[in-house]
C-alpha cells in the first residue's frame, strides 16, 4: 500500500469513530424531529441519472465557488460521485471550470490537453497530476470525458481543469517535488539566455536541499540542512526573479503569448509556495500554513484567469471544510476552506462527505449511527444520499469528532458551520481493490 495512503488514512480513522454519540437522550432526539429530506443515490455511483441529481441544483444556489470533497482520499464512491455530479453541473452549463487537489503548475498539461492540443494523455496523467492521482481510473476518465465535450461546443462553453493545490505532493515525502515551481520557471527562461543563467547559477547550490528526505537514514542533503539566511537568500533570488519577468513581460507576451507568460508568474508564485511550505516544517514561528494559504492564492488566481465563469473545486474535506479545529490547538492554523470562507461568504457552498465504515478494515461507525436519520435511513434502506444541513437543526449545530492525526488529537468540525450539503456513503471502497475488479 503506497505510504502516502496510510497517511491519509490515519487523519481519517477518526471519521469512523463515534466518540460523541448524538443520541445522548431521548429529549436530544426529540429536539431534531423528523425534518429531514434525503435524496438517495444508487448503490452503485458510477451511474446517477439526472433526475437523482436535479435536487441539488437549489441546494448550490448562485455560488461561484463549489466545494465537492471526499472524506478520505482514494476510495471509490466519492470520486464517482464527483464524476457524476461534474458532468450534470457541465451540461447544465452551472459550471465550466474544474479544481482538483492538485498542482497548479503541472495542470497546465492538465488543461492543454482538455482543450484539444496533441498531449499523449499518459504523459498528461503522469506529469499533469500529482501524488500518483493519475493511477486513478476514473481520473483518466474524467479528462478524456471533458476533452470530448469541448469538441462539440463552442469556445464559450469549454470547460477549463486546474489543479488548485501548492505545486508538487506537500507533504508527502515519497511523491513530493518541491522543486517543480522553480524547474517550470527555469525551463520558460531557456529561451532568454541571460535570464537563464543568472538565476540558475543562483539556485544552483540550493537545489540539492529542495526537497524532504523519504528515507530517515539517508545521508544526503535535503531541506533542513538550509539555514535561516540561506532561506532568505533563496526568497530574495525568487523575489528578484518576479521583479525581471515583470521588466520583461511585454517582450515575453510578444514571443510566447500572454497565456504563457500568466503560467510563468503562477510558477514563480508556486515556487514561493514551495519554499515557503518546507521552511514552515516545525517552524513555530509559522501561524499560518503555506499550503493551505496557497490553495486560496491559486483558486483567485484561476478566478481571475477564468473571469465571470463559476468553478468545482474538490479535495479532501479537511481541504473544503468552512470550519475544522482541535481540542488541543494543534490546528491552530485556518484551513483552505476556511480561506475561502472568508473571502467569498455567501459564493461558497461546500459538499461534505461523511461515510460508516471502509471496506478494508473493521472500525467503529460514524457518528451518525445513533442519531435520529440514521437509523431511520437504515430503515429505508438508504445506502447513498445527500441532503442539504438545515443550519438551525440540533442535529447539525453540535461537535462532531472527525479525525485524529499522527501528531496526536481530536480533529473536530461543527457541520452547520462546515458544510452546506451533507453526501452519505454507508461504506466505501478502497479504489485499488474496485480497479482491480474492473
């Protein structure tokens, strides 16, 4: 199993942990009612039929911004569910931009071949997303999906893919490529010799270190070998690197064209993300995250790229969620969703995905297992629904426990305050056992 899948996992095993059981009396229930309206799916995701999905239109409003999240990553029911819902909402013409959890700079591969240029599309799934989401069948399948419907409409109505994430796989050390904002840089500015020389002899002698060692026993050089004035040497080379390109940005607009000059200053401000997420690594002085911080600066800037045009974002919930904290301040820090909250309010609607159990191990329920609408869903036989969080109800304005990271405590969330739309799975299935059935 690739070790940044246990990673994941271990955030998440909290989700199957009914440590705040909801039906702590019979008066607690009584205050839910029974107001609730799901809307079932079937068991089986891959095919939703428009009527299932048509009630969600209402739900979403006139948001800009949709969050679809999944609540653990690379299990099979959510990304179908995505699948899904990205095709509806396309056709509908609700959006025309998607955001993956994902690099922003290798996505421009993403995007040129959704748009018709001649990219094989395993180079697009190897290099164009990051953390091996490529090995994701229904990845491919969503990007071949949206190439052919650009071929039957009209410009206006393309549908533009991006990651939204920091560049390379933060913080996974076995995946990560800190270096891929400053490489993509580099690579534009091969064509201005001058350029190309005087920053890559000024990086030169810090790339070795650019990266988080994979393996503890390792000699060689990585990111905590680099001291504080080094770091502040390396920002000044990037800050001086913007200030040239901003010199020369017409004469670069002449010869390559302004898209291509926009997706060299996001590179640059990628690699700033990059430098400035492995300096903030046990850094206390740190009170942000840079990752987080960067998801926010790469979703305005495909906003601005994308004017008008309303964008689905998905990412793991932890990612999307408008609220998330712990019990012992170890997240401290505000997380993307919660950037994004406060900067586009009302514009915001967030899908949140919740699930029972996974089907390669035996954990505990989630939390709704004793609640009111869960046992009257398991009655009904709902396998799958979604439905919209009625935020003055009981049952939703209370803390849920959510995760427990390997740093240690209670990850938790308050889902009236964190989610819009609450998408149920009862069990979900490890996508690497579903591929190998298919």
């Amino acid at each position: 199993m690739p070790k940044y899948l246990i990673i994941a996992l271990g955030l998440l095993l909290g989700s199957c942990s009914n440590e705040s059981k909801t039906a702590d009396s019979k008066e607690e229930n009584s205050e839910v009612g029974i107001d609730y309206n799901p809307h079932s799916l079937p068991d089986d995701l891959s095919n939703i039929s428009e009527d299932e999905l048509t009630p969600i239109l209402p739900m979403l409003g006139d948001a800009r911004i949709i969050g679809i999240s999944e609540g653990t990553h690379e299990f099979i029911e959510p990304i179908q569910f995505r699948n899904e819902l990205l095709k509806f909402l396309i056709e509908k013409k609700r959006i025309h931009v998607i955001g993956l959890e994902s690099g922003l700079i290798e996505s421009k591969l993403v995007n040129d071949y959704v748009h018709g240029k001649n990219v094989p599309i395993d180079s697009v799934l190897n290099y164009g997303l990051v953390c091996n989401f490529g090995k994701i069948n229904l990845n491919r399948d969503l990007l071949e999906w949206v190439r052919e419907y650009n071929q039957e409409v009209s410009v206006d109505d393309m549908v533009s893919i991006y990651g939204y994430d920091i560049p390379g796989c933060a913080p996974n050390p076995i995946t990560e490529n800190s270096r891929s904002g400053i490489n993509y840089i580099l690579n534009f500015l091969r064509t201005d010799s001058a350029m190309f020389d005087k920053y890559t002899s000024s990086l030169d002698p810090y790339m070795p270190m650019l990266h988080i060692k994979d393996n503890p026993e390792s000699k060689e050089p990585h990111f905590w070998d680099i001291d504080s004035t080094q770091w502040d040497d390396i920002f000044v080379i990037l800050d001086e690197l913007e200030s040239d390109l901003e010199l020369s940005k017409s004469e670069y607009i002449k010869e390559v064209g302004e898209d291509e000059v926009m997706w060299a200053f996001a590179a640059v401000k990628g690699a700033k993300q990059n430098m400035d997420y492995l300096r903030s690594i046990g850094n206390p002085a740190y009170d942000y995250s840079p990752r987080e911080l960067g998801q926010l600066e790469n979703l305005e800037w495909i906003l601005k790229k994308e004017e008008g045009k309303n964008i689905a974002a998905f990412a793991h919930i932890g990612h999307l969620a408008k609220e998330i904290h712990m019990n012992n301040g170890g997240m401290s820090v505000p997380m993307g969703g919660e950037h994004i909250a406060e900067e586009h309010g009302d514009n915001y609607v967030v899908i949140g995905n919740f699930y029972r159990k996974l089907d390669w191990f035996d954990g505990d329920p989630l939390v709704l297992e004793d609640s009111l609408i869960a046992n009257q869903l398991k009655k009904e036989g709902i396998k799958n629904f979604y439905m919209a969080v009625n935020k003055t109800d009981t049952l939703w304005n209370k803390e849920w426990p959510f995760g427990k990271p390997s740093s240690g405590g209670q990850v938790y969330m308050n889902p009236a305050q964190a989610v819009d739309i609450f998408l149920y799975n009862d069990v979900q299935t490890w996508l690497y056992h579903y591929q190998e059935d298919e």
